[in-house]
C-alpha cells in the first residue's frame, strides 16, 4: 500500500441542489494509513444573504444555531483548504467521502471555486479520492460473508445508508447526520474493513488515484464489479476493453457473462450502437477512473460460485478479450465517436466544468486577492480578471465579506442576486414555498425539537424576504 495518510470529510448543508446549495458545516479527521486519528477540524458558517435554506435540508443536520454564526462561507472554505493542503504537505493524502462523488465531493469544488480557491485539491498534487459508499457496492456483492448489509425495512432489500451500516456493526449512530460525527461513522467501519478484509481495504486504497485503478485495471486477473440498484446487489466479471482517446477518465469494461465469441466481430456501427446505449444491461460498460470504480481483482473472492460461470472460463474470456486489439480499437474509435452533448448553464453556479480553466493572469490574481483585505484593492482585482466568472465571484466575496462600501455597479449587481434568489422561484428554492412548506409541517409535528428547528427556520427565511424590502 502506498504510503498516504487519509482525510475523511462530510458536509451539512441547506439543501440537495449541487449549484445552489451551501455547505454550512464540514467536518475533517485527518489519519494515518492505520486509521489512527491524528487532527480534526470541524467548522461551520453562516448562510449567505442569498442561500435559501431547505427546512427539510435543516431538519436532517439541525444546524440552526449556524444561521448566527460569526463565521462566513469565505472564511470556511479558505480555512478547509488551507488546512486540506497543509495535511497533504509530507505526503499525499486520499481524501475519503461517503456518497462524495455524486454530492459532498461536488458541493466543495464549487464552493472553493465561488471563492476563487483551486476547486481540486481532492485530487491533484498525488492526492487521491475514495467513495466508501461505492466500496460498500462491492462489499455487499462479493463479501457480505465477512462483513454484514443490513436489510431495508426487514428485506429482502438492502440498506447501504451510512447510519444503517454502523448499526448493524454496532457502531453508535446516535448523532449522524453531524460533520465530524458521520467522520469517524466513516473511520469505524473502515477499521472493520481493514481488519477483516485487509486485501480488499488495501486494494481501494491504492486505485483511490489515476494511476492506482490504472494499475489494477491493467493487472492480469479478470475483475469483480459490484453494484447496488434498487437496494439489490448485482454481480459483474469484467476487463478493460478500450477507453475514449479525447476523454482518457472514460473507459469501457466487458462484461465475461458474455462469450466474447459472440460480440468481437460485431462491425463498428453495432459496437457504436452498444456504446451509445444506456442503462446497466448489455456487455460494455462505461465507467470514469476518476472516480471510485467499484471493481476488486478477482483474486480477492473467497466465493468461487459468486457468479455463473467459472473463474477459469472467465479468465479465459478476459485474456481473448486482452489480446483482440481490433476490437478494442474498435471500441475506443465508437467511445471518441460519441456525441456529448452539454447545454450551456443558464447560472454562473452551474458553470465549474463548462467555461475552462482559469488564465495564469487570473490564477495570479486570485492569490493577491487572498492576501488583501484592503477593499478598494480587491475591487480593483475583481475588475481586472479575464474571466467574468470570477469578476463576479470577487464582487460577491467583497460584498459579503467587507460591506456594501463599494462603487454603484458593484453593489447594484451584488443586490439583485439577493433580490432575485429570495423574491423568485428557481433551481436555488423559494422563501414563499419554503415557507409555506414549513406551515404544512407544523400543523402535524408533535416533536419540540423539530418544532423549535422549523420555526427557527422559518424565522430566518422571513427575515431574507424582510431585508430584501
């Protein structure tokens, strides 16, 4: 096992939209490849003038007592990096998540990129990036002998949520849904996995970056994938079988379930038909090696009859696979051939992935925007960057950070954000709904302590709408 430390983290946010939803709290225990813990940090702020905060969304993390925090979202997230990159100083770190990929992963490259910090910290610089949950696919389809799935609701479905999964190991669930507290949920179970299954935990460590699934994804033994799709584990025997020379994060596995036999002379437009299909069934599947693959060597399973065939006839179909180079040419040519399609953000939020990378003149001008705290200066940096993207997240930053002393334009624009996000109904909510979604929930909660949260909530929205008028 490479030598890296880990860096678990979690979030606690107003809502579930990626683009417009704010963390308000993350939660990072920093640890040794032992999972010893060696550092924590856990930090919190408050709502910005312009972020609705869902009731449900507060329900869930109870964080109220953030909407009077001293503390703002710029402050936050210069501190999480700061603290991410002095943690990954000696040595990479592999920054560990739970259900991170699809969500906490995506909110934190945003919200560094809003405040003019690099969005990729998880990932550059030889640190790497682990989804336990997706882990948890492959344990529940090929080692539920060694460590136990707790059925949903009795069965025969499975439950793979964070809290189910330390309960059924014994592991006090009592205060998830909190930052640091889901953390060690997070360290716990990895401490059982490490114990019972050393190989495996070893295994997801290493292809936790580029080069490691690379590794493992070109290493001679076929694959086990595993998934999890409507709470039922599905099983999959696999190799790489090509990989999109534009795109070279997308590759395509084969799945050994079908004799190779039977697809290789396929001519190209049917291979091209299978690669634009989607869905799970059909024997190409397409997966990105920068995030979590699912996917062990098959060396690592103890259970010979996991699938139908046997492993020595899956071997055999991996190795004629490996060797066909046509096919996967012809497999890479249909992957570079697709047609991507992406449609331009109609808000700034939504655009981390759509406008480029930012110039070296900007970079420069985001570090001396980090070191001022002189305002007339930042209003100068933010009217010098080449992107408009982050003219704008300057003005924003300066705004809420320093006050509303800064030239008409600038405080014309920042005021109509607000306006806009509490007097409209869009992707980021709606004080009005909000509001009257909490009404409907009062008028059956008997708790004292959701009550007291609802109306806390509510409070804070009207007072938006208040302050906007």
């Amino acid at each position: 096992m490479n030598d890296y430390n880990l860096v678990f983290y979690d979030t606690e946010t107003t809502g579930i939209q990626k683009d417009f939803s704010q963390i308000l709290q993350c939660g990072s225990v920093y640890t040794d490849i032992n999972l010893n813990r060696l550092e924590e940090q856990n930090i919190g702020c408050a709502p910005l003038p312009w972020t609705i905060p869902a009731p449900r969304a507060m329900l869930t993390n109870k964080k109220i007592d953030l909407f009077n925090s001293n503390t703002s979202h710029y402050q936050m997230m210069s501190e999480i990096q700061r603290q991410w990159r002095q943690w990954s100083l000696a040595k990479p770190s592999i920054f560990v998540s739970y259900n991170g990929h699809s969500f906490d992963e995506e909110l934190v490259r945003r919200q560094f990129w809003y405040n003019l910090l690099e969005p990729y910290t998880t990932n550059t610089n030889g640190n790497g990036r682990l989804d336990l949950m997706l882990m948890f696919h492959n344990i529940a389809s090929f080692f539920s002998d060694e460590i136990s799935i707790p059925l949903f609701d009795g069965g025969p479905g499975i439950s793979y949520k964070l809290e189910h999964l330390a309960k059924e190991h014994g592991i006090d669930a009592d205060d998830a849904h909190d930052a640091i507290a889901d953390c060690n949920l997070m360290i716990s179970l990895c401490e059982i996995i490490k114990t019972k299954l050393p190989d495996l935990f070893k295994s997801f460590i290493n292809s936790s970056t580029k080069q490691g699934i690379k590794n493992l994804l070109y290493s001679d033994d076929f694959l086990a994938l595993g998934e999890i799709h409507r709470r039922h584990t599905f099983q999959y025997p696999v190799v790489l079988c090509g990989s999109d020379p534009s795109r070279p994060n997308e590759i395509v596995l084969f799945d050994l379930s079908y004799d190779p036999e039977d697809i290789l002379d396929l001519d190209y437009s049917e291979i091209n038909k299978l690669i634009q299909s989607k869905g799970r069934d059909g024997p190409l599947k397409k997966y990105k090696i920068n995030k979590t693959i699912p996917v062990c060597s098959s060396k690592l399973i103890n259970n010979k009859e996991v699938f139908d065939i046997s492993f020595d006839e899956l071997q055999r179909r991996a190795e004629i696979i490996k060797k066909d180079k046509d096919f996967q040419s012809k497999i890479s040519q249909a992957m570079e051939d697709r047609m991507m399609t992406f449609p331009e953000p109609e808000h700034i939020e939504a655009s981390i992935y759509s406008g480029g990378f930012p110039s070296q003149k900007d970079k420069d001008l985001m570090q001396e925007f980090h070191l001022s705290e002189d305002i007339n200066h930042l209003i100068k940096i933010s009217r010098n960057f080449e992107d408009e993207r982050f003219s704008i997240f300057a003005e924003r930053i300066i705004c809420s950070q320093y006050g509303l002393d800064v030239p008409e334009d600038v405080k014309s624009r920042y005021m109509e954000l607000i306006k806009e996000r509490t007097t409209s109904d869009g992707k980021w909510g709606s004080v009005q709904k909000s509001v009257g979604e909490i009404d409907g929930m009062l008028e059956d909660e008997t708790s004292p302590e959701k009550i007291e949260i609802l109306n806390v909530t509510k409070k804070k929205l009207l007072s938006m709408r208040q302050n906007i008028e």
